[in-house]
C-alpha cells in the first residue's frame, strides 16, 4: 500500500500538467474539489457519506439516500460523485435532502486528508467498485468505518483483479464491511482478497422501487407504453405499432415523451400514421383512439400497471436508457434499444431472468413486440420472470439501513 500512495503520486505529478492541458484545450478543466479544496457548509455532528462515481450509481442510491435521512434526520448526509453528469444527477434528486454534494478527490494523499479534514465523515458507504486505496487507508486510520455497498464485479475486471490478489487483499483489510449484490458478487470478492467475515450478499439496492397503485381507465385494448422517449425514438416506436396494429387490431399504444418541450412534433408524428390520438390531459381513451399521448406530469411510473409491456426510451440514442423497474415492479416485460449504459447491470439481471430484451434495431423491435402479443405462453412465462426477479432482488435498503443503525448507534 505504502509503494501505491508513493507511485500514484510520482504518477500523478508527472501526468497532472499534460492531462489538465488538452482537459482545458476542450473547455473542460478539472473541478478544484478534486484537488481537496472544499468549502462545505458547517456539518456538526454525525455525517453520513455516500459516493457514486456516475448517474448510475447517484439512481442506485436515491431511495436509500432518502430513507437515510429519514431514518437519522439528525445526521448530515454528504453526497459525492466522480464525474460531471453524476454531480448534475445528485443536484437534480438531492438538493434539499443532502447537506453537501461534491466531488470525490482524487486518490492521492494531500487530496484525500484535505477532503477527510474538511468534511469529517462519521461513516462512509462507496457504491459498486469504487476501490480507492488511499482513501481506504485514511479512513482506516481515522477510524471511519468503511463500506462497499450494492458491490459488483464483472467478469472481465474479476479477471484481471485476480492477478493483484495480493494487493487487493491488503485494501480490503482497510474495509468494515463489503456488501454484494449476488452470491456471484460475492465469491469474486473473496477470491480476490475480500476477508470472508466482511463479505455479505445484500442484494441489488436498484430494486428496491415501490409500486404506486392507481385506479387507471383508458378503455378497452391491449395497451403498449412507450415510455420517456426521446427525439428519433417516436419514429421508431410509432412505426412497429402501425404494422402490428394491422394484425392486431385490439393493441393501443400510450406514448410518453421525456421532455413536453417535443410535443408539438410528437404530434405531428401521430398524426401521420393516420390513426385517431387524443391527450390525456384531455380525458383521452382507448374506446375512442388508438394513441394517447401522456402529456402530463408525475403520471408514467404509474400508468405501467396498465400496459400488456413496455418500450423503455432513451435507448435508441445515446441517453443510457431510463429505469426498466418502474415497468417490471408491475410485472410487466420490458424491450429497450442498444443504448442501456446508464442501467447496464440492471438489463444484465433482467435479461438473464428473461423479463425483458436489448434490442440492437428498430426490425428486432417490432419482432419482438410481435412475440409478446402472439405467443401467450411466453408472455405469461415473461410476466412470472419479472415478478420472480423482484422476489429475488429486493431488501437490499433494508440490510443497509440496519448496519446503519449498528454502525451509527
């Protein structure tokens, strides 16, 4: 550990004036946090730390971020990410519920006692593989407990963390406990050094979504749900459900733009297919239209309960896809394009469970939307996939909360 924090620093001298050139050469100049200049609000009394790197990691934790602070309303909850799109994502979900959102420094020593001395963690939680070797040291020798949570490694990275067992087995020495999101997780994690007492399964954190019941009614037909697309997606979606409308004349299509500030080409979109539409702000129906537009806001997440499946959009672009559990909470199959980055393990889970499918084309889209409405058998056997992976996935705010409160108290 000693020969890392001597290294990456050597390393981090040499390499920092090149690489902070061509970042401000593009605009794009480090944030001086991550340098460890940090000017926090006063956080007396306990602190929770939470960190995740990217806007995947920042979603994972929204629902035990908020339990947290309602659980220990006494406690400051600082939020840190790596990246610029995570900083934005923890604003848009957090301000007004974390104390301090920040970046993570970076691993080299004056970086991480100046953030340590600034912000003065009680106890931190670090989401996924984010393993900081000097970061784990100072928390170690300043008595933070340290905690990986909703912990995973894909099998190429196990690979190669393999070969640095002997490294990686002097970090986990430096952690309070290391929580998994499967057994696979977890065996990977001992394999490479994680000590077996540390090491627990604790599920997937993603999976902890709440249905939201409501007393929806569109009318008759089998209704398909679009959901959250962007501009390019319309196209796509409205063209599978032309086609198949035409041999299955009992389908609906509820279409949801992400941003309303499109809806006026939606529209015109609709209107091209040459079916009858209406908007739901407007009492639309399925007895009357073919289409309804969700020209609301706050209503997806719940008309999901309705739909036979679902699109998920942001998929066929380069968004990252959105959250496909706000669909299969109600048991319902889930398609999305090739673009799913920002819910890659979660597609990984659901995919092996087969309820749901990674499309790579607009053809293999429709085909599969095909499947779905004409094969019954595997429908149903997709909708008892979906209900099974929650079973099998959920409970994981639950055990964190309860170290919490071992931890804390």
């Amino acid at each position: 550990m000693l020969i890392y924090r001597i290294l990456s620093t050597i390393l981090f001298l040499a390499v920092l004036p090149v690489y902070a050139l061509i970042r401000a050469g593009k605009g794009k100049a480090l944030p001086k946090e991550k340098f460890g200049i940090y000017n926090p609000p006063e956080l007396n009394g306990k602190v929770i730390m939470f960190h995740g790197v990217s806007v995947g990691e920042v979603i994972a934790l929204e629902n035990l971020i908020k339990k947290t602070k309602e659980t220990f309303p006494d406690c400051k909850i600082v939020i840190t990410t790596g990246t610029k799109t995570g900083q934005e994502t923890a604003h848009k979900k957090f301000d007004g519920i974390a104390d301090f959102i920040t970046y993570f420094p970076l691993d080299i020593t004056f970086c991480v006692k100046s953030f340590l001395n600034a912000v003065k963690p009680s106890i931190v939680l670090m989401a996924e593989t984010e393993l900081w070797p000097t970061f784990a040291i100072y928390c170690k020798k300043r008595n933070i407990p340290l905690y990986l949570i909703n912990g995973r490694i894909s099998d190429s990275t196990y690979k190669s963390y393999k070969l640095l067992r002997f490294f990686f087995k002097q970090l986990f020495n430096n952690y309070t406990g290391i929580f998994t999101q499967s057994r696979q997780d977890n065996e990977k994690f001992i394999n490479i050094g994680a000590p077996q007492n540390k090491t627990e399964v604790m599920k997937n954190l993603k999976f902890d979504v709440k249905r939201v019941d409501a007393d929806f009614n569109f009318g008759k037909g089998r209704i398909i749900i679009a959901g959250s697309t962007h501009k390019g997606e319309d196209e796509i979606i409205l063209n599978a459900f032309t086609k198949l409308k035409k041999d299955y004349p009992d389908i609906k299509l509820l279409l949801a733009p992400r941003h309303l500030t499109r809806l006026s080409s939606v529209c015109e979109l609709v209107k091209k297919t040459s079916l009858k539409y209406g908007m739901r702000s407007q009492g639309a129906n399925f007895n009357d239209n073919d289409i309804i537009i969700l020209d609301t806001i706050g209503e997806l997440a719940k008309t999901y309960q309705v739909c036979e499946f679902a699109f998920i959009g942001g998929s066929f672009n380069k968004t990252g896809g959105h959250n496909p559990l706000e669909a299969v909470v109600y048991g319902k199959p889930v398609i999305s394009g090739p673009s799913v980055h920002n819910f890659k393990d979660i597609y990984g889970i659901l995919t092996y469970a087969k309820a749901g499918k990674v499309v790579n084309t607009p053809a293999e889209l429709t085909n599969y939307m095909e499947k779905l409405l004409s094969d019954k058998e595997f429908y149903n056997k997709c909708h008892e996939n979906c209900t099974n992976v929650f079973e099998e996935q959920q409970g994981a705010m639950e055990f964190v909360i309860k170290k919490l409160k071992t931890a804390i108290n």
